[in-house]
C-alpha cells in the first residue's frame, strides 16, 4: 500500500511535469474596489495580503483581513485553495462572491449575478441565477480565476483575547467538546487553533539543541521544551470581537464552560478601536519553522476533517502521534476547532538533503493518508505530489466523486490543457496511464 502510493506520486509528477507552462499572474495585482459600507473588495490573483492589508491601512479603511500563518501569498489563492484562519472571517472560500473566469475555449464568465452585464450586486449576493459556480472552480482545473469579489471584516469596537495551555495530550478531548458547541452557538466567533508545544520550538530553536538522533524527540526532551518556552501539551488563544460590554458577557460564559475541567485562569488582554494594533497583521514568521532540522529545510502537511468531538479528536491523536514514532518524525500538530468539525493540521519538517529524513517523511504521509481513509476522514486540501492518493480516498461508489469530476473537465477542457492532474482530475488523453 505505501509502496504503490510511492510509485504512484512518482508518477505522477512525471506526466504532470513534461511540456507544462507555468502561468504566472502576479502582475495581474489591481484592488480593483474596496466597498467600507458593504465591507467588500474586488481583486485580482496577484494581489497579495501585504498588499490588501497595506491598502486598507493607508488609505485608513476600517476592514479588517483575515491572514492566514504564512501571509506572503494571493488572497485569492489562499480563498480558491480553501485557506482559513482564525478570525469571524477565517473560512475564506465563504468570503468569495462572484468570479470572474476564463475557460479553456478562451471564454470569459462571470458567475452569481455578475452573470448581468450592468449587475449592481456581483459581490453582494454568491447564489446568483441557475446553479452556483463560484466552488467548482475552487481547488479545480475547470479554468482560471482573474477576479474575485471578496468580503472583509468590518472593524470591530474592541476585542478580548483569552490564552489557555493544558499540561496533558488527553486535555484535546474535554477541550475540544467545551469549545465546539460555544463555537456552534456563535459565542466564540471564530475558528479556535490549539497548537501542540513543538510549534514553540521549531519558531525559535533547532532541533539539535533538544536532541540529537533519528528517533522522534524522546519525552524528556517534550519536557525541557515545555518547561523553557512556559507553554502547555496544547496551547490555543480565542478572541471575541464586538462591543466591549458583549465580549465581557461571552468572557464569562467561556469561563463558566472551563471551570469543571480546569483550575487554570485564562491569561486576558484586551483592545479598543483607536488605540495602536488591534487587526490581523501579514506575517512570514511561521515559516521560521522549516529550519528546524537545518539545512534546505521544507514541510508537508496533511489535514484530515474530523467530528468536532472530544473522542474523535483524542484517537486521530494517539493514532498519529504513534505513526510519527514509528518514522523518527517530530510529531508537531495543531487541531482547529470549527463547530461542526475539526482539522487537525500535522506538520512533517524535513531538511531536503537528508536522504533518510525525506524518504521517512514521504512514508509517513503514505501512512497517514491511509489511515485516516480508514478511518472515515479525508484531507480538505494537499500537496501536489498527493493528490492521486487523496483523491482517490474519496471512494463511495466506486469513485464517482473522480468521474463526475473528469466529466467536467472533458467537457470544458476536452484538450486536456489546464493544469492535468490538479486534485486528482486527469485529463483523458492522461486518465490510461493513472493507478
């Protein structure tokens, strides 16, 4: 099973590689409009959050942007890749309406209500007229993207920020069934990312100073790591956003739901419109992590969606935690808590020139793909060297998922020219030579 996943992703490279082209479209960078009474802006996909966020702060605009870890990306391709962060507009696939695309044949639609060559109302209403588009072209090869309307967040009176870290790797359970109906019935407002202790390590240490050695990081050394950086097995921040007598409500309703599980207080601080700070702010920071083991170092994730429940998310751990061992990988995870689901992002680090550590992590994520499959839980996004892997884990009815979607294809692009392969949809001049 590993092995022919192996085989397969080799394979997949291969045909994917020979006479491409990239298209590069980062000249294509113009906010085109930022609306502040109906919070929204129109954007191109060269547009990048330090420019958005550049923009609306110059130009004093009181939107807030949702940032993801990593902010030196397209806004849009972080929305069509169904990037998410953790603020009230942290799924950014919800914040697209309408798009502006160009098809394989060279034409050029507009989706929702953009549909209307004068519409008043293209970024404002998503459904538009007959089926929505706006999602088939959102981790697909159906076309290309060259406008997006896409909403903001209006800037809030204050906010309240409460930080947690819980001492055991069990503590995920209770936290995650207190989190989830707080995050279903709105009190938090926002998706709530409990990181476990390595991310303090891997953004301000190497690994060689915690241990040397092929194995995963012993616990002595999870210990010392824990003890220097002040942190928790797991470790999260929520925030609360709206009017500051509200958020004061939503604080003790929080603290009420934790008092059962745990005698820790929360630590508190708070901001008010006008003083300094208060927004997301872009950030490269979180790729310090990739010189953990030194040298070229790089990462892969996987993110399987989970039940947002307590014992769902306990056994994903235990369960991974043991394949990290099993590979000498550093078991280094975040779950986010999203109301009905979970995500439980695990991060691979590698240095690119150790042989043994890339070939231990590509086994790893084999593994993982598997047992997640197994264990009724897809990936919501991936590499590009694993798509054929993970889309082929989405196999009710003998994949009638991937047949409906190569359906698609041949039909908009019977030439097979866009981007063959993206998330598991091959062109059928390619669909013979795949596993």
């Amino acid at each position: 099973m590993i092995q022919k996943s192996i085989n397969s992703r080799s394979k997949a490279k291969i045909l994917a590689s020979p006479g491409s082209v990239i298209l590069d479209m980062s000249r294509m960078n113009r906010i085109l409009e930022v609306n502040t009474d109906l919070a929204y802006c129109m954007l191109e996909p060269g547009v990048g959050f330090y420019d958005l966020h550049e923009h609306l702060a110059q130009n004093r605009i009181p939107l807030w942007l949702s940032i993801p870890g990593n902010g030196w990306g397209s806004v849009m391709g972080n929305a069509l890749e169904r990037g998410f962060s953790r603020t009230p507009y942290g799924e950014h696939t919800n914040s697209i309406c309408g798009m502006e695309v160009v098809l394989p044949n060279g034409d050029l639609v507009r989706t929702s209500t953009g549909a209307m060559a004068n519409s008043k109302s293209w970024p404002l209403f998503k459904a538009g007229f007959g089926p929505g588009w706006d999602q088939m072209f959102c981790q697909s090869n159906f076309g290309i993207v060259t406008k997006i309307g896409f909403w903001l967040m209006p800037e809030p009176p204050a906010t309240l920020n409460m930080s947690l870290g819980l001492p055991n790797v069990d503590d995920i359970g209770w936290l995650v069934d207190v989190l989830t109906p707080l995050r279903i019935s709105g009190v938090i407002p926002h998706n709530v990312g409990i990181a476990n202790y390595l991310g303090s390590a891997t953004t301000a240490s190497q690994r060689n100073e915690w241990f040397e050695g092929e194995a995963a990081l012993p616990d002595e050394a999870i210990a010392r790591i824990m003890q220097r950086y002040n942190v928790g097995w797991w470790n999260f921040t929520l925030t609360l956003y709206g009017h500051p007598e509200v958020n004061e409500i939503h604080r003790k309703i929080i603290e009420d739901a934790f008092r059962p599980h745990t005698s820790q207080n929360f630590r508190i601080s708070r901001w008010n419109k006008g003083e300094p700070g208060g927004g997301p702010v872009p950030s490269v920071f979180a790729l310090r992590v990739v010189n953990w083991h030194g040298g070229r170092g790089a990462h892969l994730g996987f993110s399987p969606i989970l039940p947002g429940k307590g014992a769902a998310v306990v056994e994903q751990v235990h369960r991974t935690r043991a394949r990290y061992r099993e590979s000498g990988c550093d078991y280094s995870s975040t779950i986010y808590v999203c109301g009905r689901h979970a995500i439980n992002v695990n991060l691979m680090l590698y240095d690119k020139d150790n042989a043994s550590l890339v070939e231990r992590t590509n086994r790893l994520f084999a593994v993982l793909v598997a047992d997640a499959a197994a264990a009724g839980y897809g990936e919501y996004r991936t590499h590009l060297e694993w798509m054929d892997e993970v889309a082929a884990s989405f196999d009710f009815n003998g994949q009638a998922l991937r047949r409906l979607n190569q359906q698609v294809k041949d039909t908009l692009d019977p030439n097979g020219i866009l981007a063959p392969g993206k998330s598991g949809i091959w062109p059928q001049r390619f669909r013979k030579d795949q596993p």
